[in-house]
C-alpha cells in the first residue's frame, strides 16, 4: 500500500487556510470562536493565531466581553497583506480596481487608453495610477485579472480574437506578466460577468445558471456545476452568433454585427424597434427603460430566441440579464423573458435581472484575482 501521510507541516498549513477562510467569512474572531469552529483545542489554536499574527496575517481587532473573566481578544485578517486588481477593457477606457486580501475596494479609477495601440503600456500607466491613488505599490499587488471582450484561449490564455480590441493580440499575456510583476490573468468579459453575479448577485447560491449580457454586443457566460464553461477553444458563450430563423446568417464571421442573433436584439434592431412604437428615448437602454408593455413585449420575446436556446441545451434553471439593456428592463423585462421562454421551450427557467451594484465586469475581475491571491497567501503560512 502506498500513500503520503500528513505531516506536522502540511497539517499546519492546511488548517491556517481553514483558519483564514473562517475570519474572512465570518470574523472577527476570538480563539475559543475558531477553535470550535475548526475543531481545533484552544491551545493549538492559539498556536495558530499565534503564527499567522507573526506573519502579518491576523490581527487582534478588539475585544468581546463574557463572563467574569478577562476580555476575549479578537482576531481578524489583516487588510493589507496583499492586495488585488481587476480590470475592464475598452475600446475608449480603461477602468481599474484595487481591492485588499478581504475584498474591500480601496480605489477605483477610468482613464483614456489613448490611442490603444500598445495595451501594455496602457494597462501599465492605468495600474500605475490606481496604485497611487490607493497609496500602494505595484508590487503589493498579488494577482492581476483583466476582463476584455472577445474570445480568450483556455489553453494559453491570450486573447484569440476581439474585433473591438485588435491590439489584444497573442503574445499581449506574456508582455503583461513581465511589465507588471505580478500573476496576470485575461479573462472574458461576461465570464467574470458570472463570477460577480455568482458571488454577489442574482445568482448567489446557484451553481448552475446562464447570464445573458445584453448590450451594444450580446454575450452569455455558463456556470455549471459551480466552474465557468469556456469551451474547447474559449468561445462557449459568443450567443450574437447563434443562428436565427428569418435572420441572415453570418456572411463574415469576423464582423460580430453579421450574427444573426445580434441583428435580432442588437442596438439598430432595438432602436427602430423603438421607432415603430414611438417610444421616447436617447439611447437604447433609454428606450427600454422608458418602454410601455407593446415594445417590451417584443424585446422580450427577440430576447427570448437567444434564453430558449440556452435552456434547451444546457437546462440551467436559471437566467440572469444583465448588460445595458438588461439592466435598464429590470424585473418587468425579465418577467416578460420568462414568459416567453416557457412558451418557446419546455424547461421553463426562471429568469432575473442583475444583482451586481456597479461594474459587474470589475467586480468579477476582482473575485477571481482574490481566489488567486488567497490560494498564494493562505496556502504558504508555514
């Protein structure tokens, strides 16, 4: 029989991350708090909390009252141990976050990539520009996670294709890892999209769902079984593509505004949808939100093309919109999705609108690089 035994050391190591999990989650913490909580006695966790306060982890961030005895300290992890940045791309901004070890975003910041030829020295000049606005350096930041459109390569994780991005080329990944000096990750928009919503969202406790992003682009991340499904080649999710019956097919798939489902729900189809019905408005977003139930009523059912499509193949149970346009429809388009996803379909998913307060796209950059950093972090405390 062969087999490695736990040593002292992995031993330790593995309840330190159990340890910094539980004062993440549900701290601050007293000693006798965390040792129920792990199992651990009170004297190995006070070893415990011991190692990690002399690493810089932890912290006593007071003190909780009980009994006649003395004051029990509390600890919790300490904010700027390590911290994160996420980012969204583009074509005429850069939006940065930085956020520490607990989540927390400490600086956010939009900035003109100029002319976007040399996206290194874009990304380069936008971090370095949320660093001193959070007074931070580079090198404090433990993983880096950017969100762009287009398809991402699963295999090497370069951009394989963006039409709105072209200088977000192969060999951009690599150049980016040895400017910054930190754990680089690119990643698809809407991709993180679902991480946020995920973990902050509509479909907070949900392991398997859709998000459909519509939008100027339509797009749609999947989560199932709790992981994101890139596909073979990183191109699960590009719905504009996806064949439409009474739409042209693509004649040029190099020209995303050629895919079929993208000529039904995209912004000149919706815009003279809204010109049919007179409906007032700048934009589309605009129009949507201003929408009464005839115009709705249709965007929901061209919308609902793309959601039945999606239910049949993958049967997620759930359906989030988000995007401009979802988020402008709110509960009232989503309703009026879900009605006309069951007449399309038998599965019958339920369908919401976003969840995620803010840039949904910087909010799932930053849940992923923090899942980076605290499996650097927490994993090496011995």
């Amino acid at each position: 029989m062969s087999g490695s035994p736990g040593t002292p050391r992995l031993l330790r190591r593995l309840n330190d991350r159990a340890a910094l999990e539980l004062l993440l989650t549900q701290g601050p913490l007293t000693r006798a708090e965390l040792g129920e909580l792990t199992g651990l006695s009170k004297v190995t966790a006070g070893q415990l909390l011991a190692r990690l306060e002399e690493r810089g982890l932890v912290e006593v961030a007071g003190e909780r009252a009980g009994g006649r005895g003395p004051h029990a300290a509390l600890y919790t992890v300490v904010p700027s141990s390590a911290y994160v940045a996420g980012l969204e791309v583009l074509p005429d901004s850069l939006t940065v976050g930085v956020a520490d070890i607990t989540g927390k975003i400490v600086v956010e910041v939009t900035v003109n990539p100029a002319d976007g030829k040399d996206p290194v020295k874009a990304v380069h000049s936008a971090v370095q520009r949320a660093c001193d606005s959070a007074r931070i350096g580079i090198s404090q930041l433990r993983s880096f996670v950017i969100g762009t459109r287009g398809v991402v390569d699963p295999g090497t994780g370069d951009v394989r294709f963006s039409y709105d991005l072209p200088s977000w080329h192969v060999g951009v990944l690599a150049s980016l890892r040895a400017t910054l000096g930190a754990s680089v990750t690119i990643e698809n928009d809407v991709n993180l999209v679902a991480l946020a919503e995920h973990r902050y969202g509509a479909a907070a406790g949900h392991d398997d769902f859709a998000v459909i992003w519509a939008g100027v682009g339509q797009g749609l991340g999947v989560m199932l079984g709790g992981k994101l499904h890139r596909g073979i080649t990183g191109g699960a999710g590009e719905i504009g593509w996806l064949p439409v019956p009474g739409e042209p097919l693509p004649t040029d798939v190099q020209h995303p505004q050629s895919g079929s489902f993208q000529r039904l729900v995209g912004q000149e189809a919706l815009g003279g949808l809204a010109l049919q019905y007179g409906v007032p408005g700048m934009t589309v977003p605009d129009q949507v939100r201003n929408g009464g139930d005839g115009y709705l009523d249709e965007v929901a059912g061209r919308l609902a093309v793309g959601a039945a499509a999606v239910a049949v193949v993958l049967d997620p149970g759930l359906i989030v919109l988000s995007g401009d346009v979802g988020r402008a429809g709110g509960a009232r388009l989503a309703a009026k999705v879900e009605e006309a996803v069951a007449r399309l379909c038998p599965s019958q998913p339920r369908v919401v609108t976003t969840g995620v307060a803010g840039n949904p796209v910087l909010r799932g950059a930053l849940v992923a690089a923090l899942e980076e950093a605290r499996e650097q972090v927490f994993s090496d405390t011995v």
